[in-house]
C-alpha cells in the first residue's frame, strides 16, 4: 500500500515523537506518467494548476546498486524547498524524518512505497517564483550509515511547468568509477556524458555539463 504525507502531518508526527507515521490513503496514480524503461532512470512531470503544484515521478529502481535506496528526495532550486520524498516501504520513515527534522528540512509531500517500480503524481503548494532548477538526491544505506548523493540539478524554463527524464549510471568496469548520465527535456533527446560525479542539464537549450554550472 502507498502512504502519503503533506507538510503539515510530517510536523505534526515529529513533534508526537512520531508515534504514529503514515496515513494510509492510496496515491493519486497519474495515468500519463512515465516509467523509465532504464535501471536507475526518473522522469519528473511538474505544473502549475489551480493554484496549487501537481508534481509527477516515474522510477525504476537499479539492480546493480550495491547499498540499499531509501528515497528520492527533490527539491526547487535556489529557494532548497524539499518538494517531495519517495521513501521505500522497507526504510525506517521514523528515522528519516527525525533526520530530516533534525537537518530543517520537511517535504512538502512524502509518499512511501516500492521502489522497485514507481509511478506517483502528488499535489501540494506551489514553489517560490523565483525557483528555476530541480535538484533530485537518492539516499542509501548500506546497513551502518546513509550516504546521500547529489543525482543530478535539472535547469527549467519555468517552474510552473516542466518535464524531464534522467539516467545516471556507474560504470566501474575500468575500475575508476566513471560515471555518466543520459538527459531528455521533455521528448527531446541531449545525449550521454561521461564525466564526474554530479551533473547540470539546462532544458529546453538540452545539454549536459559536468558539475554546477549556470544555464542560459
């Protein structure tokens, strides 16, 4: 079953020392949202209406990750608002929102499923105006400790509305670790990169670069 949770229940919990976790309302399925075809890959679907932010997510977990993923967490750039955290069924949530409340920062929504599989859409306050970029996250643990790693900073041509799909991969056959990723804005193609670790891709102008840079 897929829980949800807003803004104000993850305070809400927190402050009752998380007593009681997830409500247990079914997700709003999106019929038209994406399931990547790739290992690892996230197609994200964000728009403005009714006054109100409808924010859809498309997933495949990676079978060749060696630590377990124990969310998804996306935020609006430059503003840091944590938009939305997709949490595994099988991650401690507790300690993930004591965690995230620890570190100031509570999505606005949560949904807490399988990730093997995903396909979400959530519905919550608009970002700030100003925001133009999309930063996504993935959590691990490895049984100690967790480890978060920057995926990848998405530049928009506007906040009310975008649509994008990543696929990061590593590729440790060399033994170096060479990572890469692969980047659609909306249906169109940019390519493949093979660089660092973290990477910006600037829709619609679709190109690639590695590390932080500003887009046109």
């Amino acid at each position: 079953m897929i829980s949800i949770l807003d803004r104000s229940s993850v305070l809400f919990f927190s402050l009752l020392s998380l007593c009681l976790l997830l409500l247990n309302v079914p997700s709003a399925m999106a019929d038209k949202t994406i399931i990547p075809e790739d290992d690892g890959a996230i197609h994200l679907k964000g728009q403005v209406q009714h006054q109100r932010f409808a924010l859809e997510l498309g997933t495949r977990s990676d079978s060749s990750a060696t630590e377990t993923l124990q969310a998804i967490k996306i935020y609006s750039q430059p503003s840091n608002t944590f938009l939305f955290a997709l949490t595994s069924s099988s991650a401690d949530n507790k300690a993930l929102i004591r965690m995230w409340s620890i570190l100031g920062e509570v999505p606005m929504s949560m949904i807490s499923t399988d990730l093997s599989v995903v396909q979400s859409r959530v519905v919550m306050q608009t970002p700030p105006e100003k925001d133009n970029k999309i930063r996504i996250e993935k959590l691990f643990y490895d049984g100690k400790s967790y480890r978060t790693v920057h995926m990848i900073t998405v530049k928009v041509s506007s906040i009310d509305q975008f649509e994008f799909s990543v696929t990061p991969k590593e590729d440790n056959t060399k033994g170096r670790g060479y990572n890469w990723v692969c980047a659609w804005c909306a249906a169109d193609y940019c390519g493949c990169e093979m660089c660092g670790v973290e990477y910006t891709v600037c829709c619609p102008s679709c190109s690639i670069t590695n590390g932080y840079v500003i887009c046109p």
